[in-house]
C-alpha cells in the first residue's frame, strides 16, 4: 500500500529583496540539508519558481533509490501550492 513519509521542514530565512525562503530539515531526522525557494517575476509578470535542495541522509539505500521519488512529489506539491497563494493575490 501506500506509505506516508513524514517530512519536517523548518523555514529559517525569508529574503523578502530576492524572493527567497529557505528551509532545512529538523534536527533527529534521516536527512540532512537545505533547500531554498525562489520567485522570479518573469518580464510578462508571470513567475518562476525555482529550487534548489541540498541533501545527505544518513542511509544511502534511501538517499540514492527512495529520496528522489518522494523528493520529487513533495516539491511539484509545494510549487503548487505557492502558485495558488500567488494566484490568490
């Protein structure tokens, strides 16, 4: 079946100038990292969202073969969900 993974992401910069939220992983966890988001106001006044994440877990089965996935999902998510905030405005 399906397995829920529970991902703890604490916000430890907002750069409101650049347009920039940074997250890292809790403490205790599996992973270690960092990921920032970026919003970039296009010319057309649409944006683009960017991101970059930085990562280690502590198992190389699950850094290499399962974190991408779930990373994957997570992410697309997330974008969606500041797309709607930003179509909110």
């Amino acid at each position: 079946g399906i397995k829920n993974i529970a991902v703890a992401l604490e916000v430890t910069q907002v750069d409101e100038v650049n347009k920039i939220i940074q997250f890292c992983y809790l403490d205790n966890g599996m992973t270690e990292g960092t990921q920032q988001v970026r919003l970039i106001e296009n010319k057309d006044g649409s944006t683009i969202i960017s991101q970059e994440s930085r990562y280690r877990n502590r198992s190389k089965f699950r850094e290499k073969r399962l974190y991408p996935i779930f990373h994957r999902q997570a992410v697309n998510e997330l974008h969606l969900n500041i797309q709607k905030f930003i179509e909110e405005l």
